[in-house]
C-alpha cells in the first residue's frame, strides 16, 4: 500500500483551549492551552494514521476554519488563528513531548508527519474560514480541518 498524497485531519477544539491574536491572555493561561492543542494535535494524527508510519520530506497545508452560528462574530480573519493551528501542527509533525506521553499516558512515542515544521519542509499554513458556520458546534468551539499534501 503507497502512502496517500493528501491527509485530511479533523479536530474539534472546545473553547476552553482556543487561541486568538486577537486576545491576548496571561502568559500561564496561554502556555496550558498551547499544551493541550499539542497534544491533541498529536492524539489527532495517532487516530488519523491508524498505526501506519506515514513519513514525508515536504508538504503544504491548508488549514480551514469552521466555527459555531452561536459564536456572535460575522467577519473572522483567518490569520489571527495561527496561535490556535500552529499547535495543533506541532503535534502532527513532532508528536507531543516525549516523555510527558511516555509519564501520562503510557504510550511509546511515534513519528510524525514531517522531519521539522520550518519552511525546509512545510508550507503553510494557509488559513480559510468556511463560508458556512456549523450549527452543530457548541458556543465558543471551532473545528479544524488540516489538509497536508504531500509536495516535492
């Protein structure tokens, strides 16, 4: 079986964890949901993957932007999320820290998607917003849907 050329990740983040440019937060709070976006962007790609070993040199990555109809702001821009989607990247490419996984959860740890997140070997994140809110979000969640494709 070949390693597919585009995956598709799919996270719902509860809003008790989302991040903005737009807001700026203690230093403390902000370092408690970087942690907790990491992992499960890790958790993520561990599920998406299902045991395979997926390894690429180069992909580009669009990350798209769904939020609730409950949530109260018509006009979004995308980029002031980038604090929200870059943890949850890191934790593709990287995988959560190592031995915080191996001492909470007792899992081994596993490679990600990418060697490094730099712009040696990743492009993007492009970030979209849907044209359509999800009434079925709880106020305040966003959903995040992270497209790599794999480039040479």
């Amino acid at each position: 079986m070949t390693d597919p050329k585009l995956i598709v990740i799919e996270v719902r983040v509860p809003a008790v964890e989302v991040l903005s440019a737009n807001r700026k937060r203690h230093w403390a709070d902000t370092a408690r949901r970087t942690k907790a976006l990491r992992e499960r962007g890790a958790w993520a790609w561990r599920k998406a993957t299902a045991g395979r070993r997926i390894r690429w040199e180069r992909a580009r990555c669009t990350a798209w932007l769904t939020f609730s109809t409950k949530s109260g702001h018509p006009r979004r821009d995308g980029n002031n999320y980038s604090s929200l989607t870059k943890p949850l990247i890191d934790g593709i490419i990287t995988g959560p820290a190592r031995a915080e996984m191996r001492q909470q959860h007792g899992a081994k740890p596993w490679p990600g998607l990418l060697p490094d997140d730099s712009s040696a070997y990743l492009d993007g994140p492009d970030h979209r917003i849907t044209a359509l809110a999800d009434p079925t979000l709880p106020r305040g969640w966003v959903r995040v849907r992270l497209e790599f494709e794999e480039i040479s």
